[in-house]
C-alpha cells in the first residue's frame, strides 16, 4: 500500500510502498477514508531526531493523525465492531489503565505520548493498524471520508469550550483568537453552547469570511482591549481562547478577559506568559493551558455533528496531492481542514 512517511529524522517526508498491517490479537485494521491534516505534522517533518527519539518516537512512521475508515479486518477477540464499519480513530494516544485514564483524564496520560501519526503508523496510507476497540468511535450517519477533522481539531476544541463554560454568561463575549482548523469549531460550539456574542479574530480574510460564515457575531483583525470593552461595557470578555500561542495573542488575549472571566492557551506555537501575576492574569479567573482531547470528548462531538449541530469544512485531496496539501496548509491558503483521501 501507499503510505507518506517520515523515514529519517530531519528529511523531508516521502510516498512509498510498505506491505499492509495484519491485525494480530485485540487490534483493527481500518481501511482509511479520509485523513486530516494538521500545523503538528508540519513541525514532525522538521524535528531534531534527539527531540524524537526523547519523546519516545521511532522513524520510519506514517505521518496523519486525524483519520476516519472502515474496518477492513479484525484481530482475535475484537469485540464490538464488525467488518464494514464506518468509525473515526481517537487521535491521542492513552493507555487505559493508568491513574489519569481511569479517571477519565485520558488527554493527560503521561504514556501517550507516542502515537498514531506522531511515532507510530498514522493515516496518511491507505490502510492503518488500530491497537483496540477502545480507540474507534462508531460514525451512523457521518460521511468517513471528512469525520477525520473531528478527531483532534474538533475534540481539541470541544476540550477547550467545555473548560470555559462555567465562566461564559447569557449576554457575555467570547473570543476565538486565530480562526483555522480548531477556530472554526470553537466558533460553531461557542455558538451552540453559550447564550455569548462570539468574536472571531484572525490576520487571514478568506478565514474570517469562514468564521462569519460558521455564526461569528464578529469579526475582526486585531484583539483590542477598546473593542471589547465597546462590546462589554468595559467589563471585557467572559472568555478567551487562544488558538495561535504567540506572545502577541497571549497578550492580547489575557489583557481582553475580565475579571473572574477564563483564558485558554490551545495553540502551541512558542509563546510564553510575561505577564506578572498581579495585574496581568484575570482576577479570580481561570487560566489554562493543555493539548489534545479525551475519548468522551470524541464521542460527544461526533454527537453534535452526526445531529447537524455544528459541520467540518474540508477540501478534498488524493494522497499523491498529500504534498501540495500540506504546502496550502503551510501557507493559509485553504478555507477549511485539509482532508487526503487515500482511494
């Protein structure tokens, strides 16, 4: 089968042929319908191999880690599911057992940090290996071939929501800072959720004109503290979540939530908090940073999307388009997820 793989550290990712998985006892084999892709597998492809090989990652592996298929093949004692099947693949990787997953904590498993598209085989490939039933979501109405996007953009951002609930008032402003993949679901649940005015805020038109198109009340280029204050009667805004992770949108996003109001760090692009506690974080506020999503977190968005609740915008390419893909993604140039359809 085709698969886009890393297969040395530091090298740019290729499109070879490997054989195809067997499932051995308690696994899957999915055969993929569609893979998402993301700004992570941009930073996999220029990784020093000591800060791989310290996360416990082993190239050669298949790159995508926001993959939805069919079940083609089912190991000994697979229970559940059949042959035929149409199932989403939870994107982070738990161990189950562990004090945090027991508690359902699973997004914080301290052995997850190796997994499928990230050290391990991912969906980038026409067919990929599944360790348990544990980690499928069944799909009853929603097309495989662009559920993939829900897998991580989606529960990472119904996560996020989740978190800032408690804090977000009938009447109040929520803000989404930088409108991309998660941004887009943000806004939809934001919408769905709270009773709040959201605000979508990003550098790129095209994304803008998505965040209007998906419910934004708002839109707009810059996070000022004199446009929410005009939105809020000086009060500010009942949560912010940063979705971009420089110094500039930390800044911005901290100096915008109100008192006893809730800031998000969701994007992981390098910023820090400069900020002195006094003064500089929301009193009596809730500040947060963490990635990924749990299993129930999957389960519930599929949920929503499967009753129409919120959509996946996606465009469509075939693996060996997987290149020009990831350089539309690397430059903004796409209005929603990029999703590679391996058939």
């Amino acid at each position: 089968m085709r698969a886009y793989r890393i297969e040395r550290w530091e090298e740019t990712p290729r499109l070879v042929d490997v054989p195809v998985p067997e499932p051995g006892p308690g696994e899957l084999l999915v055969e993929v319908a569609g893979c998402g892709l993301c700004h992570s597998d941009l930073a996999l492809m220029g990784m020093p191999r000591e800060m791989g090989e310290a996360l416990g990652w082993e190239a050669p592996f298949t790159l995508g880690h926001e993959t939805a298929g069919r079940v083609a093949a089912l190991g000994d004692g697979v229970l559940g599911v059949a042959e035929g099947d149409a199932v989403a693949l939870v994107s982070p990787s738990s161990c189950g057992v562990c004090w945090y997953c027991v508690r359902g904590l699973d997004s914080i498993c301290p052995y997850g940090l190796a997994g499928r598209g990230y050290g391990g085989d991912g969906g980038l490939a026409e067919y990929v290996l599944v360790g348990s039933v544990r980690d499928v979501i069944p799909l009853r109405t929603l097309d495989p071939r662009t559920a993939g996007p829900l897998t991580d953009a989606g529960a990472t951002a119904y996560h996020a929501v989740r978190r800032v609930l408690p804090r977000v008032h009938p009447g109040g402003v929520a803000v989404v800072l930088g409108t991309g993949g998660l941004g887009a679901f943000a806004i939809q649940l934001l919408r769905e959720l709270t009773g709040a005015r959201v605000v979508a805020v990003d550098t790129n038109p095209g994304k803008l004109e998505l965040a209007r198109d998906l419910g934004a009340d708002e839109v707009c280029t810059e996070l000022t503290m004199e446009a929410v204050a005009d939105l809020t009667d000086g009060r500010g805004a009942d949560a912010v979540l940063d979705l971009v992770g420089v110094d500039e949108t930390i800044t911005a996003g901290l100096s915008a939530v109100r008192w006893g109001g809730a800031f998000g760090l969701v994007g992981s692009s390098g910023g820090s908090f400069p900020s002195p506690w006094f003064g500089g974080l929301p009193r009596d506020g809730d500040v947060f940073v963490f990635q990924g999503s749990t299993i129930a977190d999957l389960q519930e968005i599929v949920a929503l999307a499967e009753r129409g609740v919120i959509r996946t915008e996606v465009e469509l390419f075939p693996l060996t388009a997987v290149e020009e893909a990831y350089a539309r993604l690397e430059h903004g140039d796409l209005r929603g997820r990029a999703v590679v359809v391996p058939g």
